[in-house]
C-alpha cells in the first residue's frame, strides 16, 4: 500500500464496533506502520483505539427529520475530522452508517477511498456496497461469487478471515 503514496501516507480507518472493526484489526499488517486512525462510534471495544474519532450514532427508530439531521451532523463531523487528519486513504469495513457520510466527505476532499465488503455477504451486495461501489476508487470483495454482482471495479484478494 505504501508504494501508492509519496511521503508517508495518513490512513484513515472506518469502521463500526463489532464484526466490521474485526475485520479491520484483521488487516493491522497492512496499516500498523503507517500513520493511522479509527473513525467510529463510542463503544466498550473502540475508545482504546489509536487516535479515535467519533460520528453520531444512527438510530433506526427516529422520524424522517431526525434522520437528516443524524446525516447532515455526521457529514459536518467527518468533514472536521478529514480537514483536521489530512488522511491521504480512506479504508472502510462498513457499517453504512459511517462508512456512506466519511466517504462522501473523502470524496469531495478528493482523498483515496479503499471499500472492502463485509465477509459476511457471499451472493448478494449489501446496500452499503451497492452506494459505495459508486464511490470509491478500490472496491474489493471477500467472495469470488460477488465478482459478478459487482462491475469492473470489484477486486478479489481473498479474505480477511
């Protein structure tokens, strides 16, 4: 990863406590030497993580105008951490939540954004992937099988686990 960059790369980590924030402490060998941080939500498992930051919590049972203010304050948020970081990769195990706001924040930085889809989906795309594809620069997956339901864009090296 570190070819892809001159200097030495600033990694942004994002991720949501639990299976997603495995898979991204799976992959530490390919950040732990580069300067990193996590982007999450506040948990028992991710207030110890190196430099953490932290988005608003999505809540499913909120009307529609608590729903847009969630999204517009993660927005505002991940804009402030990215202008403050100057990550040069963005790396995302999911969940949507975070991932979908930091993204489009990255994007319009125009910071490099790396999606990797959650082992967990074998046959079909998760939303979250299916508006990330959209997005990021690299889009790998962990299942031969999600090659087709993807574009040009996927890539399979395996998996995490």
């Amino acid at each position: 990863m570190r070819r892809a960059f001159k200097g030495n790369p600033v990694v942004g980590l994002i991720c949501s406590p639990g299976g997603h924030l495995t898979e991204m402490q799976l992959l530490k060998d390919a950040y732990q030497d580069m300067t990193h941080f996590f982007i999450t939500h506040r948990a028992e498992n991710t207030s110890g993580l190196p430099g953490v930051s932290f988005l608003p919590k999505y809540s499913s049972d909120h009307s529609l105008l608590q729903h847009v203010q969630w999204f517009l304050q993660s927005i505002v948020s991940a804009y402030r951490i990215l202008r403050n970081r100057k990550p040069t990769l963005l790396i995302s195990t999911g969940g949507g939540d975070l991932a979908i706001p930091v993204f489009i924040v990255g994007k319009l930085l125009r910071i490099k954004l790396l999606y990797i889809e959650h082992i967990g989906r074998f046959n079909s795309p998760s939303s979250t992937g299916k508006i990330l594809y959209l997005l990021s620069d690299r889009f790998f997956v962990q299942s031969r099988e999600l090659l087709n339901s993807y574009g040009k864009k996927a890539e399979y090296h395996g998996a995490v686990i």
